[in-house]
C-alpha cells in the first residue's frame, strides 16, 4: 500500500475534512502503538509500511515496551492529535484497521501477541464495530 492510498483509506473511513487530518491521526496512533511494543517490532512493521508511514513507527520512544493500558492509548492519542477522546478512539480503530490491511496477518499477529488481552477490541472493532472506552 502506497502512502496516499494509506492516508486517504484512513480519510474517507474515518470521515476526515482533510488528508492533513488523517495524517495526524496516523501519526498519532502509530506513535503511541511504537511506544506500547517492544523491542524490533515497530521496525519489523515499518518495514512493510510506505516510508512516510513507517517514519511514525520509528522515533525515540520506539520499541521500549511502556506497559499502558489501552484507555491510556486512547488518552495519548487524543494528546497528540489534539481531539477529544470519542474522536481518538474512533481515529485509533480506523487507523489499525487500515494498518491491518497494508502489512502481512503474520506481522499482524506478532503485535497482538505483545499486547495484553484488553487490546483485542482495538483490532477487532474496525471502522463499524462498536467500542467503549474508560474515562
């Protein structure tokens, strides 16, 4: 999946004014999912990631394995992409929904298998499943 291609699923599925919005949200998103996986595994899927896109999955914090909980995902996404927190939970789902789609069920499954089972619903949910989050 091409970068565009990548930004403008997460647009049009999410329902975003602009690309520079869906672009936030992707950053937002992958930034924080880098932080919450350890070791190589943000790399190993940057590697399969556009190089714009893969870029949010490699920064300082990557890889470090910070155990947080996925209501405190959600709280730190909605931070980094400024918006209230229904809209970063929505945002969040679209995004690793999209993610899904553009790198292999194998490397899928290899980030799933490092988040606690509370993380289930995030990969489950999509774009049209229903999700609640703590607040």
């Amino acid at each position: 999946m091409k970068h565009d291609e990548f930004i403008g699923q997460v647009q049009h599925r999410a329902g975003l004014a602009s690309r520079g919005e869906a672009e936030v949200a992707t950053r937002a998103t992958l930034e924080t999912l880098a932080e919450r996986l350890a070791g190589n595994e943000p790399a190993n899927a940057a590697a399969q990631l556009p190089k714009g896109i893969a870029g949010y999955l490699e920064h300082a914090w990557s890889g470090m394995g910070e155990p947080f909980s996925l209501d405190e995902f959600f709280r730190r996404v909605s931070q980094r992409e400024e918006v209230d927190l229904p809209d970063a939970v929505y945002h969040s789902r679209v995004v690793i929904e999209v993610l899904q789609e553009a790198i292999s069920q194998g490397e899928i499954e290899d980030i799933r298998a490092q988040l606690p089972e509370e993380y289930l619903p995030l990969f489950e949910a999509g774009s049209e499943g229903k999700m609640e989050v703590n607040r």
